[in-house]
C-alpha cells in the first residue's frame, strides 16, 4: 500500500536491526566497521558504550570532525560529552567535512581573525562548495543543505538538492524520515528543511565514508537478445534502470526488472498463441458477445436462468453500451480489456504469491518472484500487461490504496469499467495522486 502520512523524525532513538545494519533516526549504521578507531576507548557521559552510534561518534571524534567537551561535570566527576541532540550550524558541518576530504589543506590554512571557522569557510569557498553562510556568520543546518554540501564534495561541483538527496538514498547514507514507520526514501520523506543534529551530522558522515563507493559505479546497459531492441533509460533512487516501455513497475534494479518483465512477456505472449484475450468461457463474456454479435436477449433463453441473468446484466452495462455504440469498440476488444485486467491477477496466484499483510509489496519482481503481493504489486502488473498490449495506463494512489487505469480512445478504464470522470474529480480533491503517469498525458 501507497504510505504517506508521515510521523516525527525520531531523532537519536534506536528503532531497529535489520540486516546487519542497525537503524538510528532513520538512519542506516552498519555494525561491524570501524574507520580508523581510536586506540583508547573514552567513555561519554552522555551516550552509552551500547548505544548503535556509539563508534560512528568514535570514529568522527578520533578524526577531529565534531566538537567535544571533555571537561564536562558529572556525578561529582569529570566526563566528555558529545552532546548528540545539539542543533548544528553550517560552520559545524564545514569542520567536518573540510576536514575529511582536504584535511592538508584545513591544517595549512590560518584563520583571518579570532574566529576559527573562518579556515572551513575558507577551504570550503577555495573548493567551490556551495555554502550559505561566510566567515562572520554561519546559520543552522539543514538536511538539505548538508546533502548538497556532501555531494558537492564527493563530485567536485556544486549538486542541486534533488540530486543530492538522491544519491543520499543511492549509496544508503540515509534513509529519511519515517512515514507511518517505514522509510519511503522520497524527496519529501528526507526533510530538507529539518534542522540537523550533531547525531544526524555524525551518522551520514560516517556511512559516507563506509559507501561512497556506491556513488562511483555505472551500471552496464543490459546485453539485448534482440540487437534491433531500444531501451529507455528510467532514473531511479537506486540507480538507472533500462525499461522497454520507459517504467520501472516498482523494481529497484536492471536485474529484478528483467527477471519480472520478463515473466510477464513471456505469459503475454502465451496467452496472445493461445488466444486467452480473445476467450468468452465466463457467462458474462458469453452474454457479451451473443449480446452485440448475434442480437440476443434474455427473452431468448426462457428455460435458461443463468443466461437470462448475464444478459440482463450485459444489457444494463452502460459502460460497455458507451464504449461500443459511442467509442466504437470492437466487441472483441472489450474482452480483450476484460481479460487484461484478469490476467493481472491470475499471474500473482499462478506465482504463489501471499498477502503478508504489511503494506511493503510494491514492485512486479515482488509478486512474481518474491511471491508477496499487494495492490501496488497488482497494478505495477497490470500496467506492465498494458503497455505490452499496446495501451498506455497510470497508476493512480491514496494513503490506503493504488490501481490502474488503462488509456482507450480517450477514455480512462479499469477493465472496461469507466474511470476517466472519477480520475479528474479524485485529483482535484487532492485525496489521490498519480504514482506513476502516462506517456501520452492525461487527456
């Protein structure tokens, strides 16, 4: 299900373990690498040995990143505290980060006056790097002014926002603010405009300097079978995904789209041999086809209560009745659109897939391969069998829910159930959105 209300960012709570990784604010932290750990370990007065970002802060301490009191008092004794929750301004970040990618050059450089931040703004302006303060007054942090500051540095060239907030999600730096528990790793779920904490800060620094690998790799174009075959290069938070029909249906890289798409061509492509589209084996496909082809009617099946029933219902159908007699549909078509959207849910059953019941199933290599289905799943394969068969489609969503539509002669359906006055009104009262859009545009 499509998640979106979003709850507090959760800053310096330990939520969870996951996969070797321990997550902290939403942050990722991996649990068993440690860069250049210091010789002695110190112990904070406030953040305990078995806190999950207890080396991170090793780590930044041990290399001059962050600021420390290590003359704090504390239970009649002398302590160093980190102080984790404390709000960061630009110049802090700076330190940090001047430090890790020029740390030469941050130490050859002499203040311009008493203020020592005036050396990291200097290094930081040498280096072009996009900071919004100067050496007489630096503001407070946020997420995504340190994403671009990162980024920038990492690339050598000032990186918007949007782009930096990607490649944050790309290499695992972060994982954003929760929405209803999970982290969708969208561009609204990273909270640009939160204020960053020294935590934040310690966390997306160290898991930069665990990953940063992840941000140098180009992913091969994937061989084609058929040589004449184009592919449509989609960009995606993981990275570039190559589409036949410029969509992703959900999957996160080139090898869960091949495996997924490839499944649903191929049982495509069977059921267009075998003549599945064309197939009038229900009642109501029955009803269908004597209705407009051979003229019956219910009247004609006195001693029949099971077509006297499908043909009533065909004849009330104004759905059907506007696409035929206005739209100029083929009868044919409109079974062909019938046992489209029927397909869609025949390939999640045929794959064994199981409701887990949590909302996370989004992808078509999640229903057909991973075998967990849920409505994004459906209507990522659904849309996929669309476009194979030649029609355009979107995928509309709300907080609870998400489905397609298919594009026919204008008109926006599900099956041949028409949606196109209940998509407009559904938008404009802004309790959905479009997940993922047409190709052709809306109208």
């Amino acid at each position: 299900m499509v998640k979106m209300n979003k709850f507090p960012h959760r800053e310096w709570l330990m939520a969870l373990s996951l996969a070797g990784a321990v997550v902290v604010s939403g942050e990722p932290v991996a649990s068993n690498v440690l860069a250049a750990p210091p010789v002695q370990t110190p112990m904070y007065g406030d953040l305990s040995v078995t806190h999950a970002s207890y080396k991170p802060f090793q780590w930044a301490i041990a290399n001059g990143y962050v600021k420390i009191n290590t003359n704090a008092k504390g239970k009649g004794k002398t302590v160093t505290m980190v102080n984790p929750t404390a709000v960061l301004t630009e110049a802090d970040a700076l330190m940090g980060i001047t430090k890790y990618f020029w740390g030469k050059e941050v130490a050859a450089t002499k203040p311009i006056n008493k203020n020592t931040n005036s050396i990291y703004y200097q290094v930081a302006q040498k280096k072009n790097l996009p900071v919004k303060g100067n050496m007489a007054k630096s503001p407070v942090l946020t997420k995504g002014q340190l994403a671009v500051l990162l980024m920038s540095a990492h690339y050598g060239k000032k990186v918007s926002v949007e782009t930096a907030v990607q490649k944050m999600y790309q290499a695992g730096i972060t994982s954003g603010n929760a929405v209803k528990g999970k982290y969708p790793k969208t561009y609204q779920s990273f909270g640009v405009n939160d204020k960053v904490t020294k935590s934040v800060f310690v966390l997306w620094l160290y898991n930069y300097n665990l990953n940063k690998g992840k941000l140098n790799v180009v992913q091969p174009k994937p061989s084609q079978n058929n040589s004449v075959e184009k592919r449509i290069p989609v960009q995606t938070r993981y990275g570039t995904i190559y589409t036949h029909y410029g969509r992703t249906y959900g999957t996160k890289s080139q090898a869960e789209y091949d495996k997924a798409f490839g499944i649903i061509k191929a049982r495509v492509e069977k059921a267009k041999k075998e003549g599945w589209f064309k197939d009038i084996g229900t009642t109501y496909m029955k009803s269908l086809w004597l209705y407009y082809k051979e003229g019956k009617r219910a009247s004609d099946y006195p001693n029949d209560p099971i077509m006297q029933w499908g043909l009533n219902v065909v004849d009330g159908d104004q759905d059907v009745r506007y696409l035929i007699e206005k739209k100029g549909l083929a009868v044919e078509e409109v079974i062909q659109l019938i046992n489209m959207k029927e397909l869609s849910f025949i390939m999640e059953i045929e794959a064994g897939a199981k409701d887990p019941l949590t909302g996370e199933p989004e992808s078509i290599y999640d229903s057909l391969v991973l075998k967990q289905y849920d409505c994004n799943t459906t209507a990522n394969v659904y849309l996929a069998i669309a476009d194979i068969m030649g029609y355009d489609g979107l995928i509309i969503a709300s907080d609870t829910h998400a489905e397609t539509y298919v594009k026919v002669r204008g008109e926006w359906v599900s099956g041949v159930e028409i949606m196109t006055s209940n998509l407009f009104d559904l938008l404009e009262k802004k309790t959905h959105y479009i997940l993922t859009p047409p190709r052709t545009g809306l109208k």
